[in-house]
C-alpha cells in the first residue's frame, strides 16, 4: 500500500501535468515555478 506521501506526491504531478497541458508549458517546469514559490513563503525541502 502506498504512503501517504506517496500518494501526495502523485497527486502533486498529476495536477503539475494538468497545469502544463492547459498552460501549454512543460510540466517540469511548473513543478519548478510551483517549488520557487513554496521557498518564497519560507517553507524548505525537508
């Protein structure tokens, strides 16, 4: 059974791949964007 996290995670990257194909962008890059603006808000990567 997955984690979760796991399970956060895949959510996370299925709603990044919608963004991209609306947006017409990558979806690496709007997981990046997304990233840059959690850090902005003074949140780290644990």
């Amino acid at each position: 059974m997955a984690s979760e996290s796991d399970v956060t995670v895949d959510r996370v990257v299925e709603v990044a791949d919608l963004v991209a194909d609306e947006a017409d962008a990558d979806t690496e890059a709007v997981l990046l964007d997304a990233l840059g603006r959690v850090r902005k808000r003074g949140w780290t990567d644990e």
